[in-house]
C-alpha cells in the first residue's frame, strides 16, 4: 500500500449468483465472517436483514471499514462491497471468498485506492476496473479446452 | 434511474474538513442521520466506533443499501460513502448535507450506477467522476472575484 494511501476499497457487481444463497439470512452471514477472517480483518459488528420481497441487505463493520452485500436473488445478482484501511489486511481475498461462495459466474470488480494525496495537498482516489469469471477454475477451462 | 440500473453509490473523498467535527462520534451520528432524512432514505441500523488513535467510523444501514463515513481528523480527510438502491431516495442531498456539516473544502467524488445490465445480461457498472468545493457558496465566489 502506498504511504499517502488510507485505504483500498473493492466495488463488486456479482452475476450469476445462487439464488439460494443470495436470500438465506445465515449463509450470507457466515460467508461474510468467513470473509473478515480470510481477508484478516477484525470484525466489530454485523447487520443483516431481508428487504422486500427476498433480497438480503448485510454489513460487516470491520476496524475503520466494512465489507456489505446487498442481494437481488431474482436476477442472481448481488453488490458486494470490501473496503479496508488496515494495511495488513487482504481484502482481496475477501472478495475471492465472497465471489466462490456465493457462486458468481461472472463479476465486474473496481479497486478504488482511497485516500490518495493529491500533489496539491487534497484527497482523490484512482480507480481500476476488470472483469472476472469467478467459477472457471483450471480444470473448467481444461474441460472447456477439450470441446 | 435506469430501468436495469439496481443502485447509485457515491464515493466520496472529503479534504479540509474541521478535525474537531471528524472526531466527535455524536456529531457524525447526528449528521449521518440527518443526511439519511434528506437523502429520503429509511435508517435500519446504526453503528459508530472511534478507532484508534482518534478517527471515527460511522454505518448507517438504510433499506437496501447504506451510507458510511470513515475520518482521518489528524488529516482533516474523510472518506464517505452514499449508496441507495432505492429510486425515490435522493443520495445527491446526502452527500451534500454531509460535505457541508464536516465543512470539506474540497471533495473528489465519483458517482458508481450499481447493477448495470449489460448486452450479454451480465451486471456491470457505470463510473464518472468529479471535483466539487462545497464550501465555496456564491458569496464566497462574489467575495474573491472582487480581489
């Protein structure tokens, strides 16, 4: 992490989710505090709750950040959200560990490095967007390879 | 909001901002809440800590999404987020009202549309970015353009 960088912020589009998943209340939560715990960041408070009709709306307030998912399980969508200030932490592999569990086939990510000082004195943040097909581990392309 | 548009989220990084307000917990409470009215937006959680040694994070779960502010007073910079996945609500007037109670003088945002579909029915987002000076008013403008 660069020294005039506070903090790194990933902005996920998820497609393709389990809607199973996407509207279970407990397995959201569980795989959001697996999430903290991989990412090793440490967990202050939860918040989950289902909106109308079934979507799933929860927080994970980490020390000086927070990792949330708000879940459309109709469309297999899900907007996920991982930011840390915690130069230690991996936030990274908290947004692996979302993407797997929820099983995303596909997902639109931006890093946003937050905080950055600007040459004038003041805050910006740059930003850096790609595309990940979450689900095509070795073996599918290996398999795909072979059709 | 667009038809296949699920949420608007606006990262905000706020520079110049009063130290004394960025690390008083009931203030950003107090301010975050009002913002949530403003912004017409339902609050179903709260949760504020001060970090280590004196900044303060906020979360506000509204339905559906969640505003959360994260501040460096020692820097006179925080970092907000406004992210409504609710099209009555008005994020814009939250962010406002935030930018003018932490009395930022300058403020990087970038407005993220959530939960865009693309051509191939896969989510994506949408980004633009901008500068803004909150607490230059057009007194403020009329009063240096006579210098």
């Amino acid at each position: 992490m660069n020294v005039h960088t506070l903090g790194y912020h990933y902005v996920v589009e998820a497609s393709g989710c389990d809607p199973e998943v996407l509207k279970d209340v407990g397995a959201l939560k569980r795989i959001l505090l697996k999430a903290a715990k991989v990412g090793e960041m440490d967990v202050r408070s939860t918040y989950f709750y289902r909106f109308s009709p079934h979507g799933v709306s929860g927080m994970v307030v980490v020390s000086g950040s927070h990792i949330s998912i708000h879940t459309w399980p109709e469309h297999g969508y899900a907007a996920i959200d991982v930011y840390t200030c915690d130069v230690s932490s991996k936030p990274e592999r908290a947004v692996e560990h979302i993407l797997k569990e929820i099983k995303a086939s596909y997902a639109h990510v931006t890093e946003i490095e937050r905080g950055v000082m600007d040459e004038d004195g003041t805050y910006t943040h740059v930003i850096l967007s790609w595309d990940e097909e979450p689900l095509e581990s070795g073996e599918d392309r290996a398999a795909k390879a072979q059709h």
